[in-house]
C-alpha cells in the first residue's frame, strides 16, 4: 500500500485535514467521528461514480449509525447551474436533511463545486466533507473553498467561499478514470509547479508517463499532496482571491474561454488549461518578462501533454470575445496572469487584444506542428 499524506489546512475560521491515500472510502465514518459530524449525512453525487463507491460509503456511514440519503445529479458541465442546485437543495429538504447535518460530495468537479455551493447555503451553511474521485477536483475543485455554479453567460460566475470540515482523496478511485480525465488533472498540478515550484514542475514532466498512465501510486499520491499543498500556501494567504490566489488563474482566463466557445463537453477543463497555459506563457514572454529560454523550456513541456483534440475550430475572435466575460475582469480591464519565470506568477493588465488573437494563432500552430 502506498503511503497515506495528511495535510492540515488553515483558514480565517478555523482548519481542516486533508487526506490523500489508498482504501479510505470504507474508513469514512472513522474519517466523520473525527471531525464530530452529527445528524444526517446527505451525499450528493452522480450515477456513475454512485455505482462504482456509494455502496462502500454507505455502509460503513450506516455501520456506524449515520443516516443516509442519496442525491444524484445529471453528469456533465452543462448541469452545473442555479437549477440543478435549487433541485438538489428541494430534495434534501424533503428527505430530512438538518442543520446538523452533514453534506458529502463524492465525484469530479461538478459535483464538487456544486454540492459545496449547496453547503454553503442550505440552512446557512452545513458541515461539508470532500470525497473528489477524479484527479482534477483532487487538486483543483476540493481544495480552496470555492463553490460555484455556471451561469449561461460564463462559468462559475455564481458561487460562495465555503470552506469543508474534511477532504478525502482515495487515489484507488482513479483508476476507473480513462486518458483524457487523467490529462485534464495533471495539467492542474503542472500549472501548481510552473506559478510556484519550479522543480516540481520538473518532478512532474519527468513522471509524467506514470501519472497519465495511472501505474504509479507512490508518485501519485506524493504529487497530488504537493499540488494541495502549494494551492493551500496560496489560499492561506489570500482566502477571498483579493491579491495573491488571483495567480491560480495561470492559464484559466483564455482555457475558460476555449471551454465557453467550443461548449461544455467538446473539451475537457484541464485540456484547455493546457492550450491556456501555452497561449498565456506565450504572452509572458511576448509582453511580459519571461526569458526566451523558460518559454522554450514551458512550451516544450507542455506540446508533450497528449492531447485528443482538433484544434482547428478555435476562433481567435469569438475566443477573444469570450474572455470579456471572465470573472477577472476590473475596471473594464482583463488580468492575465503570466510567468516572470518558472515558478514565479503575476497579474498583468492592459494585454492587448491583437495580442489576445496572436496568442491562440500561436497555440494552435503548436499543436499542429506538433502533430
């Protein structure tokens, strides 16, 4: 059995354990009893990841004299939205859910993000447990305390900071996971290493066969606690994203466009944090102060990424359009975050929108010479 990591996470009201190892979903309601939870346990969830881990965590939340109910939701982006929320919150009323009760998410990003908007307000705010089951909302959707729903005119434009009483990251759960899921988290740990730590960035490009692959439970484990664990410096320091967590973006402001224009479904989140992350380091070193030889060096890491996508239908325009509407935008101005050098990000304002265009021209010809 691999090694278990358990990282201790502070915010302004308080801190919160966060777990990462292998067998933990049977052991929940040891996990629960530490942290006190009482009442009734609601886990939301969806079909497919239900099928596969709720029958192991309602047994031994029964077992141990929880009560349970089981709220699923419609898998995919387009179902993160105020409705989706609206129906999950009805029918945890209906089935008897309390105020000292406690709400367990158990699946990827959309229930994560979702369930914990849920948390947030129902009742004014219930105790929150985290069960991510893919390699993403490991490291990017279950740590932070951001919560959020879609709205039709971006993503995540509605939401709450809500922090969990608990994270729980069992990695026997990723290997249910096909290609292109795994691909979409590792490129949210590699974004962790090329805005805060350099060298393991490069632990992670060295490794990268294995995490992909999913062959390594050792590394994985270690890679996924270092990635939480440089977010939570992060978060830490800036819990509301006024200053400081706004570098998490790296790579978000053009990959939520591509996500927003493509549609939900055509392209994964972390696939486009990839192209994202190509055309923002491109930026850096076109307007900003990355050397020619840490862009080389990042450019090159990341054509190594195996992506399934065509990239023919990118629009440089309707791309450039859609970054109008992202969340970082102030003062009528949009904040990239680009890199000073590996491991080291900043906001920058003012790009310009020709720049914006050249940016996505770049990173399709990437992918096509790459090819």
């Amino acid at each position: 059995m691999a090694d278990l990591s358990r990282l201790s996470i502070n915010h302004q009201l308080g801190q919160y354990d966060m777990i990462v190892g292998q067998d933990l979903l049977a052991r929940v309601a040891e996990y629960l009893s530490e942290i006190k939870a009482s009442g009734p346990v609601g886990i939301i969830s969806n079909n497919t990841v239900n099928e596969l881990y709720g029958a192991v965590i309602r047994d031994s939340l029964q077992s141990a004299g929880y009560v349970t109910r089981t709220i699923l939701i419609p898998e995919g982006e387009e179902y993160k939205t105020l409705a989706s929320a609206e129906q999950v919150i009805s029918a945890l009323i209906a089935q008897g859910m309390q105020r000292s009760g406690t709400i367990i998410t158990l699946g990827g990003g959309v229930v994560t993000d979702l369930g914990g908007f849920v948390a947030s307000v129902l009742f004014r705010g219930v105790n929150l447990v985290h069960i991510p089951t893919t390699l993403l909302s490991m490291v990017d959707a279950a740590v932070g305390g951001k919560t959020g729903v879609n709205h039709t005119s971006g993503k995540n434009l509605i939401g709450s900071f809500y922090q969990p009483a608990l994270v729980l990251m069992d990695v026997d759960t990723l290997k249910s996971l096909g290609t292109r899921d795994r691909v979409s988290g590792y490129a949210e740990m590699f974004k962790m290493g090329a805005i805060r730590d350099k060298e393991y960035l490069e632990y992670l490009v060295a490794n990268m066969d294995g995490l992909i692959e999913g062959t390594a439970d050792t590394v994985l484990i270690k890679s996924i606690a270092h990635s939480c664990e440089l977010k939570a410096e992060v978060v830490e320091a800036d819990e509301k994203e006024a200053d400081l967590r706004r570098i998490l973006n790296f790579g978000h402001t053009l990959g939520h466009a591509i996500e927003t224009t493509l549609g939900y479904g055509a392209v994964r989140h972390g696939e486009a944090v990839i192209l994202g992350m190509y055309a923002a380091g491109w930026l850096s070193n076109q307007v900003g102060e990355l050397s020619n030889d840490d862009w080389e060096a990042l450019a090159g890491m990341l054509v190594k990424i195996p992506l399934g996508l065509s990239l023919e239908n990118l629009n440089p325009e309707n791309i450039e359009q859609a970054t109008r509407l992202d969340k970082k935008v102030a003062d009528s101005q949009l904040y990239f975050v680009l890199l000073s050098e590996l491991g080291q990000a900043h906001m920058q304002a003012g790009v310009p929108v020709l720049m914006i265009k050249l940016a996505v021209e770049a990173l399709k010809k990437a992918w096509r010479d790459d090819a």
